[in-house]
C-alpha cells in the first residue's frame, strides 16, 4: 500500500513540476514570445491600410457594412473557400462515424422542452433578422448561421425528433444549398460580367443578400450537423449482411 | 533524318523492339520468340555491317537529342564503336541459338528472352555513345537490364549475387555521375573526340582533372572488373550459362573495358593524359588486376569461377594496352584484345555450360575423360584455352604479340614480364583441364548426364562453341589480311593519328 | 496604440500557452484546446490590427473579414478533430500521442 | 460570351470551380459520381492544357476576382512554374481518379466488406474533387490570406481523406496529421498577421514591391515557413508523415505523397524565391540544405529499414522532398533561375513516380492481402505490367537516366560542383545510392518465383489497376527525354529564365 502510494504521489509530482524537456520548451517560447512582442512593438502602426480602398469602393458593392462588402464581394473568393471548408469539415465528418443517435439523453425535463420550444423560434427569428441586417450593419451569413446552429443544437440534445426527422437527402440539399448557390451566382457573374463573382453594380446588394440567405441556412444545418457528430444513420447504403451494424471501420 | 541517323537508330531498334514484343509473347510460344530473336539478331548484324562499310568510307553517322543545356544525348557512329558493335551483335547471335538451345523447357523464357534482347541494345547503345552523358544513360540501363538476368534463377544465392552485382555496378556508376557532372563543369559538353578536350585546361585544372581522371576510371573499371572493384563477377557465376557469356564476352565486362579506351583516347586524348601523368597508374592497376586474376583462378575447383577470374585477368590486357598510349603497337594490341578475349572467353563459357547442361559437370575435378565422351565440346574448349595462353595461331597470341612489341617499344621492360608471367601462369590453369579431359580417365559415372542423343549434345548448343572455336583460329591465321579485327583496329588507330 | 499592443500581447500569449499546451499534453481533447485557444490569441491580434482609435480614421474591415473566415476554419477543423479524437478512442484501445508514450501506431496493414 | 475568349484570363479559374462544382455533386448525388469525378479530371486537365496554351502564347497572366484590383481584391494568375505544377496535378489527378475507380471497384467485390467500401467511395469523391480543388487554388492564388483558406482545404480534406479506412491506426494518424497541419496553419497565419501589420496588403505582387527593411516581415517569413515547413514534413518536422501516409487507402496515399505535400513546398519555395526573395540570407539557404540532405539521408535509411510496402515508400517520400530543399543553397549562385527548373523538376518526376509506387503498393496489397516485402514473391507473373510500372517508377526515384528525376539531380549536381560545394553533390549521389538499395530490395522479391507457385493462381486486376501506374511511370521516365518542354514552359515570361534556356530549345 504505502508504495503504491509513493508511486502515486511521485507521479502526481511529476504532473504538477515541470521536467527538462518542459522548462527547456517553456524558456524556448518565452523567448519567441519576446521577440515577437518587441517586434509587434516596434512595428510602425501608421501604414495607411485598406480601409480607405475600402471605403471609395464601398458605393459599388452594393452593401453599406464594409465587412460584409470585404466578405461578400471584395473577397468574395475567400469566402467562397471558405464555405467550402465547412462543407468539407461535414463530408469528413459524415465519412468519419455515424451519428450517435439516440442520444443520451433520454428523459427531457419538462422545462427544458419548454424553454427549448419558446427559444427556437426566437433564434429563427434572430437568425433572420442577423442575415437582412448584414447588409448595413454588423451581421450577415455566419452570424445568423450561428444562431441557427446554435438552434439545431438545442434541437438535438432535447432529443426533439424533428432534426432527425429530415430525411438525409433533403439534408443533403440543404448543406450543399449555400456553396453551391454561392458558385452558381459566381458563374452567373462570371458570364454576364467577365469576372467571377463580379456582381453587376444595380443587383449587387440582392445577389449578395440571396447568397448570405442560402449560406445562413447551410452554415446552420452544417454546425448542427458537426454537432451531431457523424452521417445519419439511416443514410448508411444497405447492407446484404443484416449483422454489420456499423457503416465504417471495425469494431474494436 | 538522312540515312545514317535511321541507320543508328534502327540499328537499336532491332533488339529493342523484338525485346519488347518478346515479354509479351506467351510462355509456350517458344518458336515465335525464337523466330524474333534471330530476325533481330540477324537484322542487327546487316545493319551494323552496312554501318561499317559507311564508316570506312568516311561518312559520318551523328544523331543529336538536346534534354537541357549541357545534357544532349549523341549517337555516334566512328571506327571504335563499329568495332564493339560488330563484336557484340556476332557474338549476340550466337549467344542466342546458345540460350535457345540452354533454356529449352525452362519456365519464364519470355522474361529472360525479353531482358536479354534489351541488354544487347544497351550494350549496342554504348558502343554507340557519342558523349559521357549518353555512355552513362547506357551504361547505367546496362546494369538494370542484366540484374533481372542474374537473379533468373531466384534463387537466394542467385538473389545475393545480383544484390552484390547491383551494389557494385551503380556505386561504379554514382561515381562515374559525379565525375562526369564535374568534367563537365570543367571542359563543357564532353562529346567523344580523337583528341580529347583542349590541353589549355590542363594548365588551370591539373589536379582535378587527374582526379577526375581516377573517378571515371573507378566508375567504368567497376563493369570491367578492375582489382579490388571486381567481387561481384565470380559471384555472378550463379547465372545460366549464356548470362555468363553475356557478361563475360559481349557485354558487360565488355562495356567496363570500353568504357576505359573512350575515356583514355576520346575524352582526355592521348597527350593530355601524358602531360597528366597519371597513365602509370592504370596500367599498374591493370598489371596487379592481370596477375592478381590468374593467381586466383589457379585456386579454383569451380569451372566457372576459374573462367570467371581468368576474365578479370584477360580484361586488363586491354586496359594494359591502352595505357601505354604513346606506342600505337601496345593501343592495337589492346584493342584488338576487346574482340578476341570475347571470341575466346565466349568459346570458353559456351563449353562449361555444354558440360553443364549435358553431363552435370561443374568441377574440373570431374573432368577427366571428357574429351572421349564430348570430343567436339572440349576440341573448342582447348582452342579457346589455347588462345588464352597465347599459342599461335590463336588470336590470343596477335594480341600478345602487339602487346609486348609495344611494351619493347616504350621500354617498358615490365610489360613483356607481365605478359610472361601472365602466360606461364594462364599455362598452369589451363592445361591441367585440357590433359584431364584428353588424357585423364574417366572416374565413375558422370555427375547427372541429362542428355542422350545422337550427338554429344543438342545441336544448338553444340555449333555455337564450334563457330566460335574456328573464329578463334581463322581470325588468328589471317590476322594480316584485309578484312580482320586487327586490321581494322589499325584502320582506328590510324585514325588517331598515333 | 497602447489599446492595440494589450490586445496584441495577449493575442501573443495565448498563441504561446496554447503552443506550450499542445506540445506537453498527452490528451487529445487538450490538444485540441490548445490548437483552439493558439488560433483565438491569433485572431485577437488580426482584429486588433484593424482598431483605430475614434477620430484616427476608418476601421479596417479587411482584418475582420479576415477573422470571421479564420473562426469557420478554426470551428471545421475543431469539430473534424474532436470526431477524430472520439473515433480513436471508441475504435481502438490505443495509447493516445503523447511525447510520454510517443504513441506508436501499430505497423498493421493500413487498407 | 465574349467574356470567355482565348485571351481572357477568366479560364484561370476553372481549375478551382470545376473541381468544386463537382465535388457539391459528387456528395448531394448518389449516381453516377464517378461519371463527374472523372468528367472533372477531365476537364481539369484541359483547362489547364488551354491556360498552358494562353502562357505560351500571351505569357503570364492575371485574374482579379470579382473585377477588384488588388490591394483590395484578390488575384490569380498564372506562370512558367504555376503552370507545371497544375499541369502535375492534373495529370496525376486524372490517373489517381481512374485508379481509385479501379481499386473501389476491386474492393467493392469482396461480399463481406462490400458496404464499408461503397461507404468509403461514397466519401472518397467529394472529399477528393475538393482537395483537388484546394490544390488548384494554391497554385494559383497570388493573396497570402486566400493561400492560407486554400491550404486549410487542403489540410481538412487530406486529414478526412487519411481517415477513411477505418482502422484505429488510420485514425490515430489521421488525427495526428490533422493537428500537424492546424499547428502549421495556425502559425502560417500568425505570420500572414505580422505581413498585414506591417505591410497592410496581402496581394504576393504587392508585397513584393514592398520594402522588406522592417523586422516584422521578416518574422513573418519565419513564421510562415515554420507552418510550411511543418506541412511539407521536412525533417525533423517529417514524423506525422509516415504513418499517415502509410495506413491511408492506395489512393489516398497517392494523393497525400505525390501532391499535398508540393502544395506546401511550392508555397514556400515561392515566398522564399519570389515575393521575398530579398530577405533570404546565405546562412538561411545552407539551414535548409543541411535539414534537406538529413531529409535525404534520414529517410533512405528509414526506407531500408521498414518491412512493410507502404511505409516503405512513404519514408521514401520523406528522403525525396529533401532534394527539393537540398537545391536551397544552390539559389544564390546562379541568381536562382536554375533553383526553381531544379525543383520543378524534382517535384514533377517525384509525383509521378510516387504515385506510380503507391499504385504499385496498393494494387499488390489488392492481390495478396498484405504488403510485407518478404513476402511478395511471385508478384512478377501475375502482375507484370505492375512490376514493370514499378521498375520504372524505381528508375526515376533513383535518377537514373534518362528519367525526370536524373535531370533534376543532373541540375542539382551541375550547379552544386560549378559553385564549389561538392558537399551537396556528395550527399545527392548517396542519396540515390540508398535509393537503389530499397527500391530494388522490393524488387528483387518481385522477381522470385515460390517453389509450386502457379502462374494462373489468379485472376488478372483491373486494368484500371494496373495501367495508370504503367502511364505515370511512363511519364516519369520521360519527362527527362522530353526535358526541354517543361524548361521552355517555366521560362515563359521570365526573362531570366528564358535567357538561361535559349540555348538548347526547339
């Protein structure tokens, strides 16, 4: 006994004080730190920067907040990429594992359902209300994209059926809706202007809206279905050998 | 494209081609394989005979594929390379009625078939070569070409030695790159001339071009089995009979030795090499590697292995010739060697693997008596010993000959001891076979006597010995007329105005 | 100026208790933490980047837009991590990296 | 239409949006995907050809996206060396899509595993056509903060695509390669934060021009190549590589080996020799020469060393990228125009004849249920062209001529011993050495025949299995023939290229 304890608190010890190889790491990057310090010190901060470019330019994006003009149509190629990585991060998911349904939690309390069923809505509306703000003020796609996985997340761990009850293919759609809204559009500019992504001035501001609508509703349904934590169950291909339960890799 | 550039490239394209259609030729198909192998041979022996005949009468055959700046390959017909491309492509043809006849019901014929015909383009290739880069093209796909021949058997020791075969050759063959890449850098693109790169680089460069010097001789003395680069020849020994003979005779110590006269007369040409100084030690070397062969095949049992350190012993006479660059009679003699060693060593080979294949006989130990039982076999196995000694009307003796006449020449009073020597002792490993299967009885059944037939052995491996065998002798005896290995390798010799 | 230097040396900071992290500690959910917490102290630097007092001119927008597409990366890849994370350990009984353990995959066949 | 004509510079950025569009595609539908991922490929590889054509005939060019110049918007553009790159991708993309047909198909066949491998494929397309398109991207964006989204999608995708198998080793390695990639994103992007700080543009041209006096660019180079360097797994920064290649499916192998490795190599190698080429001291170089030549020797001894197929190869991988870095120190002699022909090069032949090893590897493991190189006995008369795609293959990885790969050391060699640093040369001339000891170890094993063994054991794969290996080989082997061409296209546009190459061209 007394030496299982020594071991014990030997290891402990090991845990709280820092070998070596740590305080060696530890003066390594305090170091870096201070250099990178000095010189984020010394850096002149008076470089004009691309607020003015953006702001002469902001009468032609068709938005009047800049960093939605920046996001959507300045750079608009980023973002384009961007949703992209989220999609992937769900098609990396879903290849991954299925989803673990039905969750553990089993017996809902009343006020949690409660609270859930007042909230949700609310957060639609929000989400709403974040996405048509975009345009002019601080908001847009992501922001209202948030709210609404924030939404399915509440949704989910309520273990409410109507998340599952959106058959694979129709959720599908709605994850791909966003990107692939965003291409469609980047093409359309592309063959009336010349230019991907190069909005006609006069329906500027109704492209962007359209696409920060589709993108709201992807990015929503992606963050819930990142939550969720792998493809619905009910979208794994059939199988000929009713005993193979899971769709991937083997079972320990 | 004129005529002669198709010429060059159509002459390896007719190895090359039935190569290809050969490993994808069914297993039982033997007599299509066959059919294509001697087509292409023969095709090959035309076309290099017309090529002949064109570089005699002085037309120039050049063919020039630029990579990068600084890297061109070149081809590049001139009396040196129609001289081992006669040689190999004669010897090529024999080989091959030789393999047909050695692997008839083996398995994986198409494979052997397919590697051996690319071989013979790659050594056709080198011959070929125009420039150090193209030499090193071929003579690197030399060594990938064969590998799959030595371990044909795969079996773990035919495994190891191809392991051991690969190791050496490309470790030759790194150093042989980097000193190219560093002439280069020197002396610019390094296309073969009679006389070598100008000798104002000698003034600046001296040392690194001795240098450089030493590291292409290391890099090509590794295929020609130079002392201490020759371990993995004995070893090859494993192989079938007809890869011995490749190896051995057409090609690849073949390509080592060549590779050693376009170095010494066309890269760095005769008189930069004197004023260089460093010509002493290669012909040391050769002079060790000659002794240092013969000693070793005295210790030997194994038929092969006896063979085998006999050619690293016969190899360096062409080395020793060629190093005494400044007496033309030693240059003839050491190149007219590169023809006949292989007439003779391939006689040689043909013949063990006769015993081989017909009475199970590995040994010289089980020899005795042969000549009774195989009288035609050992009637070619004593010329080509014979030959090897120097007795004439051998062509081993004109090369001998020349060789000493040129070491008298020079003065070179250690020359003619070398040859001695070399001979007595060439005696003394030789004649010892040629009395036991003449004169020995025969002790006991013989080992595995796989053939009974109407003749001694299967015709087709029993002419291939014999052709040779007379080539040996006739090429000997008329060695002074117009159309012979000697009086061509004067034609080049002339042509280098030694 | 000094409202952007805090902001950046806490950015700093936590770029390098995030680095220190990842590096010490074994368990994959700290790792991820760590790789979560570096690329917050990263962003805390960009926006920090585009802050001008009031009065000294425009905002810089680039640098947030810049920011939200470094957030959505850094939620994808931390949502795609964390699923890895549990797939090791529900598939397999393996000892997680660590610099300790120095985690050894296994040389089984990989298809 | 008139937008879409030859000269118009929009065509650039079909190689990013094909591949997307047909990756949304390839997830939301559940026919006919290979039919777009090939179609894809296809495409891609014409698109690329018709943007090589405009190089060749218009010289580089550039796509402001949306119409926005830079410093506002972001740009595209196209050059001698972006150019080959995509062409490298395309090609090989091309072929690792017919091959992962083939191998799916293969797999597919097995009744008992037949679900986890429809569900892999499934999977497999999309995350593939978007790497894809990630790759495409990055070599041909010219905006450092959209290089950084590119190399994510890079990072996700490969991360997703080395997880697929399914097995706990997979996994682990999946992870660990995830974290990798996020440390060197992560830092990448700190580095990007110092440039904006300090310069206020993120345009590579723009930057360029920029004085490089303040410190903070230079931090951020530092910072930038640390992340890189950690992507592109230079030694010491190489131990997530090896496992993660080796214990992801055939095809995922391929496409982590042969291409996302270079996405981050050329990044690099374009910030060093390019936009900051003025920062870049000797001592700098020769550091990463000496890492490349332990890369070189490390990692053939490591190769030497494995008893499995794949990891044999991967290691392989980890001893090939040290030549890219071995050609550092090389830049300054000849004002770095022979540096980038150099590693081009490399690059190209080493992607074909990678992925050509890895086709080999996994068609093997398809045929004999195991990859140990003791083992693999009797290879040569069931899959000959295999074996032959993988001579070749082994040809080009140890430079022999004429293959792709001897013209890059040739080049390497060349200008290592004309600028007196034969050490450099040395250590490339050990490194092919090292090659041909574990390329022909494997060899030798195809070569041996089992006492019984029956040549008509089995049935004969694929030829969607064994031909785009033979072909890549192939191309390997004579991209070093056809030496010029490449050249010529790198020298578009680039006077000092284009004069170094006069001589010698069609």
């Amino acid at each position: 006994m007394k030496t299982e304890e020594k071991i014990l608190r030997q290891a402990q010890n090991r845990n709280k004080r820092l070998d070596a190889f740590q305080r060696l790491l530890l003066f390594l990057i305090i170091c870096l730190i201070t250099a990178l310090g000095t010189i984020i010190w010394i850096i002149p901060d008076d470089t004009p920067g691309l607020a003015d470019a953006v702001v002469s330019m902001q009468e032609h994006s068709g938005v009047e907040s800049s960093v939605t003009a920046v996001l959507l149509n300045f750079r608009g190629y980023d973002t384009l990429l961007e949703v992209m990585v989220l999609l992937l991060a769900v098609i990396g998911a879903w290849s991954l594992a299925k989803a673990p349904f039905p969750r553990q939690v089993t017996n809902t309390s009343p006020v949690q359902m409660g609270v859930v069923r007042l909230l949700v809505p609310l957060m639609f509306l929000v989400a709403a209300y974040l996405v048509w703000q975009g345009s002019h003020l601080a908001g847009g796609a992501f922001q209202g994209g948030a709210i609404l996985g924030a939404a399915g997340v509440l949704l989910l761990v309520t273990d409410l059926p109507c998340l599952r009850a959106i058959p694979a293919q129709l959720l599908r759609i709605g994850l791909v809706l966003g990107p692939l809204l965003f291409v469609g559009v980047a093409l359309f500019c592309l063959f009336f202007t010349g230019n991907l992504l190069g909005y006609p001035e006069e329906t500027a501001g109704w492209l962007i809206l359209l696409i920060e609508i589709a993108c709201a509703i992807s990015i929503g349904l992606t963050l819930s279905s990142l939550f969720a934590g792998g493809h619905p169950e009910y979208e794994r291909p059939q199988s000929n050998n009713p005993t193979e339960s899971s769709g991937n890799g083997e079972k320990p | 494209m004129n005529w002669g550039q198709w010429l060059l490239v159509s002459i390896l394209l007719s190895s090359f081609i039935p190569g290809i259609i050969i490993f994808g030729v069914p297993e039982e198909k033997h007599r299509l394989r066959t059919g294509l192998n001697l087509c292409g041979s023969i095709l090959k022996i035309v076309l290099i005979l017309a090529m002949d005949t064109g570089i005699y009468f002085g037309h120039n055959f050049e063919i020039r594929l630029p990579l990068i700046p600084g890297v061109e390959l070149l081809l590049n017909g001139d009396p040196l390379s129609a001289l081992f491309a006669t040689l190999s492509s004669v010897l090529w043809l024999l080989t091959t009625i030789y393999a047909v006849g050695y692997l008839e019901g083996s398995p994986n014929r198409s494979h052997f078939f397919g590697y051996f015909s690319l071989c013979v383009t790659v050594t056709i290739g080198i011959a070929l070569a125009g420039n150090l880069i193209t030499f090193l093209l071929f003579y690197e796909m030399l060594t990938l070409t064969t590998y799959p021949l030595i371990i044909h058997r795969g079996t773990e020791k035919s495994l190891h030695a191809g392991r051991n075969y690969l190791i050496y050759a490309f470790s030759g063959g790194a150093v042989f790159l980097f000193a190219v890449v560093a002439l280069q850098t020197i002396i610019g693109p390094t296309d073969f001339a009679t006389t070598g790169f100008p000798s104002s680089f000698i003034d600046t460069h001296a040392t690194v071009l001795a240098v450089i010097f030493v590291l292409l001789i290391i890099g090509v003395g590794v295929k020609a089995a130079l002392v201490p680069l020759h371990g993995w020849l004995p070893q090859a020994m494993v192989a079938p009979a007809p890869v011995s003979a490749l190896l051995h005779a057409v090609a690849v110590v073949k390509a080592g030795a060549f590779g050693i006269i376009r170095i010494v007369l066309d890269v760095y040409g005769a008189q930069n090499l004197l004023l260089l100084g460093v010509l002493p030690l290669l012909g040391g070397i050769a002079s060790i590697t000659i002794l240092y062969g013969s000693i070793r095949a005295l210790q030997q049992d194994d038929l092969k292995r006896r063979l085998a350190f006999s050619t690293i012993s016969q190899v360096s006479y062409i080395a020793l010739g060629i190093s005494l660059v400044d007496q033309p009679l030693a240059v003839i003699g050491g190149l007219v060697h590169l023809v006949h060693q292989g007439l003779m060593k391939i006689t040689l080979f043909f013949c063990a693997g006769n015993l081989a294949e017909t009475l199970g006989i590995h040994r010289i130990s089980e020899m005795d008596g042969v000549a009774r039982r195989m009288p035609f076999t050992m009637a070619a196995f004593s010329i080509g010993a014979l030959g090897m000694i120097g007795i004439p009307p051998t062509v081993g003796f004109v090369s001998k000959w020349y060789l000493g006449l040129g070491g008298l020449a020079a003065g070179n009073w250690w020359v003619v001891l070398i040859l001695a020597v070399s001979s007595l002792l060439n005696a003394c490993y030789f004649l010892p076979i040629l009395t036991r299967s003449w004169f020995g009885k025969q002790q006991g059944p013989w080992p595995e006597e796989l053939y009974v037939g109407r003749f001694e052995t299967r015709l087709m491996l029993l002419t291939p010995p014999l052709v040779t065998a007379f080539i040996v002798i006739a090429a000997g005896a008329v060695a002074n007329a117009q159309i012979s290995p000697l009086a061509w390798v004067r034609f080049i010799v002339r042509k280098y105005g030694l | 100026m000094i409202t952007t230097l805090l902001y950046s040396m806490t950015g700093l900071l936590l770029f390098a208790m995030g680095f220190f992290t990842l590096i010490v500690h074994s368990h994959p959910l700290r790792k991820i933490l760590a790789v979560n917490v570096m690329s917050t102290g990263v962003f805390l630097i960009l926006v920090a980047t585009a802050y001008k007092p009031l009065g000294m001119g425009q905002i810089d927008p680039v640098p947030h837009a810049m920011v939200l597409t470094g957030i959505v990366v850094s939620v994808s890849v931390t949502a795609l991590a964390l699923l890895l994370a549990c797939r090791v350990q529900e598939t397999s009984n393996l000892d997680l990296p660590g610099r300790k353990k120095q985690g050894r995959i296994p040389e089984e066949s990989g298809q | 239409m008139t937008s879409l004509q030859l000269t118009s510079p929009s065509w650039m950025i079909i190689p990013v949006i094909l591949p997307l569009i047909a990756g949304l595609l390839s997830f939301l539908l559940n026919r006919g995907i290979f039919a777009i991922a090939l179609t894809a490929a296809l495409a891609n590889l014409l698109a690329v050809s018709i943007l090589t054509c405009q190089l060749l005939s218009y010289g580089p060019m550039r796509c402001h996206m949306g119409g926005w110049q830079p410093p506002l918007g972001i740009t595209l553009r196209t050059d001698g060396p972006a150019l080959l790159m995509l062409l490298m991708t395309a090609v090989t993309g091309l072929a690792i899509t017919l091959y992962a047909r083939g191998y799916f198909s293969y797999r597919i066949l097995d009744p008992k595993r037949a679900s986890q491998h429809q569900h892999q494929q499934r999977y497999f397309w999309p995350l593939w056509l978007l790497l894809l398109a990630g790759l495409n991207g990055l070599f041909l964006s010219s905006d450092i903060f959209n290089l950084y989204v590119t190399l994510e999608l890079i990072a996700i995708a490969a991360a997703s695509l080395a997880a697929l198998s399914g097995k706990p080793a997979s996994q682990l390695a999946s992870f660990r390669y995830l974290l990798v990639n996020l440390l060197g994103s992560i830092t990448f992007l700190l580095g990007v934060v110092f440039l904006y700080k300090s310069c206020r543009v993120l345009d590579l041209d723009l930057l360029h021009n920029v004085p490089m006096n303040k410190p903070g660019i230079s931090a951020a180079l530092a910072l930038m190549s640390v992340g890189l360097l950690l992507k592109t797994a230079l030694v010491p920064l190489h131990f997530w590589l090896p496992p993660a290649h080796a214990n992801a499916l055939a095809p995922v192998s391929i496409i982590l080996s042969a291409l996302v490795v270079k996405g981050s190599f050329y990044l690099l190698f374009r910030l060093w020799f390019e936009v900051f080429a003025q920062l870049i001291t000797t001592p700098a170089l020769n550091v990463m020469g000496t890492l490349g030549a332990v890369a070189i020797l490390w990692g053939a001894i490591q190769a030497m060393r494995q008893h499995r197929l794949k990891l044999m190869i991967a290691y392989s991988t980890v001893s090939q990228l040290g030549y890219l870095f071995i050609a550092f120190p090389l830049a300054r002699i000849d004002g770095s125009t022979q540096v980038w022909s150099i590693v081009i090069f490399m690059a190209m032949a080493h992607a074909c004849a990678k992925s050509a090893m890895f086709m080999v590897a996994g068609t093997v493991f398809l045929h004999l249920g195991h990859d140990r190189i003791n083992d693999l006995t009797g290879i040569r008369a069931n899959l000959p062209i295999t074996v032959l795609a993988y001579g070749i293959a082994g040809v080009s990885l140890m430079g022999l001529p004429p293959s792709g790969g001897f013209i890059a050391k040739w080049l390497l060699l060349s200008s290592a011993l004309a600028s007196s640093q034969w050490w450099w040369a040395l250590v490339v001339i050990i490194g092919s050495l090292l090659a041909m000891t574990y390329v022909f170890r494997v060899m030798s094993r195809f070569f041996v025949i089992p006492e019984g063994y029956s040549s008509a054991k089995s049935t004969p794969p694929s030829p969607l299995l064994e031909w785009p290996a033979l072909v890549l080989a192939m191309i390997s082997l004579f991209l070093g023939l056809a030496a010029s061409w490449p050249l010529y296209i790198l020298s578009t546009g680039n006077p000092a290229l284009a004069q170094v190459f006069s001589g010698g061209l069609p």
